[in-house]
C-alpha cells in the first residue's frame, strides 16, 4: 500500500509545499547563478528513472562553461566555482528537483539519477536500483554519499529497494537534514565530486582443493 499508492502521494504534497514555501529562496538562488555563472541558470540532464526510463532532470548550475584552446570543457575541479561548491556543500543546488519530484520523475527518497552511460555498466544486481523512482536523498547519502566507492553506494541503492517502507523512508529524511547540515560526504577523496562509474570488475570464484 505505502509503496503503490501513499509514497506517491506523499511526494506531490512534499514536493507541492517544497515549491512554494521555498519559491523566494528559488528566485533568490536563479539570479544568484545568472549573475556568478552566467545563463542559463538551470543545469538539465538526461538522467534515467524507473524502469530506465529517460527524463530530464533540472539542478541549478554549480560549474563554469570553461574549456581548453581545443574546445574540450575543462574538468570538473577547474570549473567548479566557490559559489559552486557552497551550492553543493548545502545541497542547494538540487532544490530545482522538487519539480521533477511534482512530475512523477523522482521521489523525495529514493537512488540517486546517474547518468545514462552508466545503464550498461551496472551489473544484474545494480540494475535493481531502477526498480523505483529515483529520489532527491536515498540511503546512500546518509551512508557517506561521494566519500564512498561506487560499489558501496549501489549496495545502498539495492537495499533501499529491497527494504522500502515509510520507516525507512522517515529515517533517511531526518538522515539527510543532519548531512547537510554537517556538509559530510560532498566529495571523494580523489575528485572535486565523484569519479566516473566504468563498471565494477567480476569476481572471480576461489578454486577449491589445496595446493598442487
């Protein structure tokens, strides 16, 4: 019932009351970036949903258009502003996704949106992650969110959806309010934000028997 019927529900109230309740921040935040970053201020993405289905996600813009002599974009961490960083470090940046929440898109709770090269890459066991709607938050953000290996972060992923309940759901909630508030797990120890996913290697079985 909660997962079919009252989650959804509970998503267009949030997401409805999110929107106007947090609209003068919006506007606020829109000019901001216009102003720091240049337009447009909203950052749009094709991520895939539910059952991989494709969407476009929104974010406000947190990084530079700046590119080398041969037009190639430069990366993530020569681009990324300090306004940037400040929107990422209170999660600000991804306030423009109450809209897609109000679409039916997103869920409040739910995995992360990835990236589409991504959806070949997942294993049988990953691929479960697109069982439900992904979310603003999920478990793994509670969990370390970019401080954690991707493997981690899709083990995360996989028990959310196995796990789903309104318990669950109210736990990563409160979760997330005391992540950002703490600003824990923006970034990997290795990148500005989060190396790309290429895949997670096989494991290879253990022969049995002793030594030859």
């Amino acid at each position: 019932m909660y997962k079919k019927y009252i989650k959804r529900l509970m998503d267009i109230v949030l997401s409805l009351a999110g929107i106007i309740v947090l609209f003068p921040i919006l506007l606020v935040l829109w000019i901001l970036v216009r102003i720091k970053l240049g337009a447009p201020a909203l950052f749009t993405q094709q991520r895939p949903g539910k059952n991989e289905k494709i969407f476009k996600l929104y974010k406000f813009r947190s990084m530079t258009d700046e590119r080398d002599e041969e037009g190639n974009l430069l990366p993530d961490e020569d681009r990324l502003t300090a306004f940037g960083k400040k929107l990422r470090s209170t999660s600000l940046d991804e306030l423009p996704e109450l809209f897609n929440i109000l679409k039916g898109d997103m869920s409040v709770i739910g995995p992360r949106p990835l990236l589409i090269k991504y959806l070949p890459l997942y294993n049988e066991t990953q691929k479960h992650r697109h069982d439900v709607r992904p979310g603003l938050t999920g478990l793994a953000q509670i969990n370390g969110r970019n401080a954690i290996t991707w493997e981690k972060k899709f083990d995360y992923d996989v028990e959310y959806v196995n796990r789903l309940s309104f318990g669950l759901d109210l736990r990563i909630f409160w979760g997330t309010v005391r992540a950002v508030l703490k600003r824990e797990g923006i970034s990997s120890e290795n990148d500005a934000t989060m190396e790309a996913f290429t895949g997670t290697p096989a494991k290879v079985p253990e022969e049995k028997g002793g030594n030859p």
